[in-house]
C-alpha cells in the first residue's frame, strides 16, 4: 500500500464533489474507463455509475488507483496489448477515453494523433471496433483531451478522429469545457462524444458559440460529417472557491527572502504594478504562475509571470523545472513564494482531501496535470450521459 500525503494542516478548501464515492453493485449504469490514470472520472461519474473494467500502463498512477478503488476493476498495461477477451462480457454503457495530449498540446512537439503517445487513441478504438463486431459496444464514448487537437495538423487529426468514430456507427457531438467553471483553475479540454444508434443525445439551443470547434467542424466531411448532431451543452459557471481558498497558508515550504525577491525581480514592468497594487491594498490575496523564456529586443528572457484572478494555471506535468506552478501569497503588506503542493493541485482538479496521493511529489503532480477535473466529469455525467441513457430506456419500455 502506498502511503497517503498528509491532509491540509488548517483550513480544509471545499470539495466539489464530496468524498470518494463507493460505488453500488446496483449501480444503473456501467462505464470502462480507458487510460485511467488515477481513476478520476470514476469519481466524478459518481455513485450512479459503476466501473466494469479500467486500464492504465502507469504503474505509480495504477498504484494510486488501487490505493483509492482496490485492484478488482483495474488491468495494468499496454492498451495494445489489450483484446475483447480482457474486457467485461456485458455490454457497457460507456467507454470513457482520456488519451495521451502530449502530441497535440500547444505546450509540446505536436508530432499529432498518428505520433508514440496520442497515437494510442488508435489502440482504444480497435477494442471499440472489436466489441461492436461482436454487438456489444458500448452505447456512448467519451473522448477527452486538450483543445489542441482541434488544430493539430492543420486541423486533420480532428478530421481523421472524427471519421474514425462515425464509421463505426456512433453520431458526434462536442464541446469545449473550461474546468474554471467548477474549480479555480484554468483548464479548457475538448469532449468529444458519441451516440450509439439507441441513443438520444441532448439539444443544445443556447450554448455559447465556441469558435475553435465551429472552425474544425467545417472541415468534417464523408461519415463524421453525416452524423455530426451539433455542439454539445456547456456549464454555466458554479465555481464557489477561490485560489486564497484552495492553498495551505500555513504550509512550511515557503523559498527563502532571496528566492522570492529573484522571482518578482523576473515580472515584467506590467505584472509587479499589479502585484505592488496588491500589497499597498492590504488585501490577502493568492496568486500563481510559471517561469517563462520570452524574447524581448530580439533576446531570450526568464521571466516570472502570475495571475492574481483567483485562478490558478492550467496544471500540468512536473517535466520540467518551469513546469511547476509558483504560488504567490499576498498577506498584510508581505509577499510569500513556494512550489504549489501536490494536495493543492489535487483540490484544483477537484479531488476530496481524502483521496491517496502518491508519496512521491513529482509522481502526485504528473497524476493530477494528465487527469480529468472531477466535477466536469461530474456534470457530463449529470447533463448528457445520463440524460441519453434514461431516453434509451424509456424507448425500450415504451
């Protein structure tokens, strides 16, 4: 057993969700989750929802998944080495798929869905392709990632992902949802979903335009643009936490004067007018933000650039030393600086403080910057899933 990270030492921030949930044998509706990573869309499904079978090949996030869930659902291993006869015999009601971004994140090489890592999008719908072949695919997909694959390769991996799914019969919709919405931190990520044939998917007449997806869609053409059904609904904001909310301000990692004086010494003119406004206003305020080369008069410069929004960052993996986000806490006229913890980052994707961590540092804060935001699960799960899945039911007993 792995050993859990200590709890917030003072004030517990709000859990969006509640505790981890225990899920029922009688759960009505059933899901396999696909590069699981630390099992959060599990939690955000809820109680409503029962796993059948997980699957990841990360064995610290596969430790932290048994740690949460017991090892009964989860195969540890390469999804390609996966075939139908690894998976549960009944039909599920959903295939939850959060691939690898990697290739088709802004932040990274963009090699696109056909490179090593996003490529094993491929590997996931053969197991689709399998199980429809043999009359139990699943009755919806989810497909999550950054919204970058909207316009990786000029837009075609979109193009080739949504071909992909409608020629195996399931009709498409989308929606790009920011995790801010729920939770303070900045973190949009593009839905994909599909319909099987019994599915009635929701309407969604007032959703707001999102322009990244009108432009990718324009490009669909043969299968998926046949059974594009139009843009998924969209959360309205129902965040009720700040970033001041979420971080331990009593925690002992604070840098030392010299390192937080290096650090606001690498703001821009810009941002310390708007850090000193805060400190003159005596107010408390949280911040946080990344270190970042930019070229300026034709040079590379480190800078240090953070936000004072009561949002955080979008998290991501410690990969690098620039990669971990700085917090800035503001306090009766004094400044504090540190490396955000990985029970922060845990509360910024929407994880209970019960939830077991990984003791390592690094190997807590790669779980939290590949995984899903819990409460977006949660309201996928609440506004579309189930809503599709209870019209399939009522046509059965109709």
């Amino acid at each position: 057993m792995r050993m859990r990270t200590n709890a917030a030492k003072t004030r517990r921030a709000p859990d969006p969700v509640g505790g981890i949930t225990s899920h029922s044998a009688h759960a009505p509706y059933t899901f396999l989750e696909f590069f699981a990573g630390g099992g959060m869309a599990r939690i955000g499904l809820g109680e409503r929802w029962r796993c059948a079978f997980a699957n990841d090949f990360d064995g610290q996030k596969c430790a932290a998944y048994r740690d949460n869930f017991g090892a009964g659902e989860l195969l540890e291993g390469d999804i390609a080495a996966l075939t139908p006869a690894d998976l549960p015999a009944a039909r599920a009601d959903l295939a939850w798929a959060s691939f690898p971004c990697q290739d088709l994140s802004l932040a990274g090489a963009r090699g696109g869905i056909g490179a090593r890592r996003s490529g094993t999008f491929f590997a996931f719908w053969r197991l689709i392709e399998a199980l429809a072949g043999a009359g139990r695919a699943p009755h919806l997909i989810v497909i999550e990632n950054v919204a970058g694959l909207l316009t990786s390769n000029g837009g075609e991996d979109f193009v080739r992902l949504a071909e992909t799914i409608a020629q195996t019969g399931y009709r498409l919709s989308a929606s790009i949802i920011d995790a801010q919405s729920f939770t303070p931190q900045s973190r949009p990520r593009l839905f994909i979903f599909g319909f099987g044939p019994a599915m009635a998917p929701p309407t969604n007449t007032d959703a707001p335009c999102q322009p990244m997806l009108a432009g990718a869609v324009k490009r669909l053409s043969g299968a998926a643009r046949a059974n594009w059904i139009g843009a998924a609904p969209t959360p309205r904001l129902q965040r009720n936490a700040r970033l001041s909310d979420v971080i331990d301000w009593d925690e002992e990692t604070w840098h030392g004067r010299a390192e937080t004086r290096r650090l606001i010494a690498m703001m821009s003119k810009t941002q310390r007018a708007r850090l000193d406004a805060i400190v003159k206003n005596g107010a408390r305020r949280a911040g946080a933000g990344f270190r970042r080369t930019r070229t300026e008069n034709g040079k590379p410069v480190q800078r240090f650039e953070a936000r004072f929004d009561g949002l955080a960052g979008c998290l991501r993996t410690p990969a690098g030393g620039s990669s971990r986000q700085i917090v800035v806490a503001v306090d009766r006229g004094k400044i504090r600086t540190r490396l955000m913890t990985p029970r922060e980052a845990a509360r910024l994707m929407g994880l209970p403080d019960d939830y077991a961590l990984p003791a390592r540092a690094n190997a807590a804060l790669k779980l939290c910057g590949d995984g899903v935001c819990v409460p977006v699960a949660r309201w996928i799960g609440e506004n579309i899933l189930e809503p599709a899945l209870a019209g399939k039911r009522k046509a059965a007993a109709a």
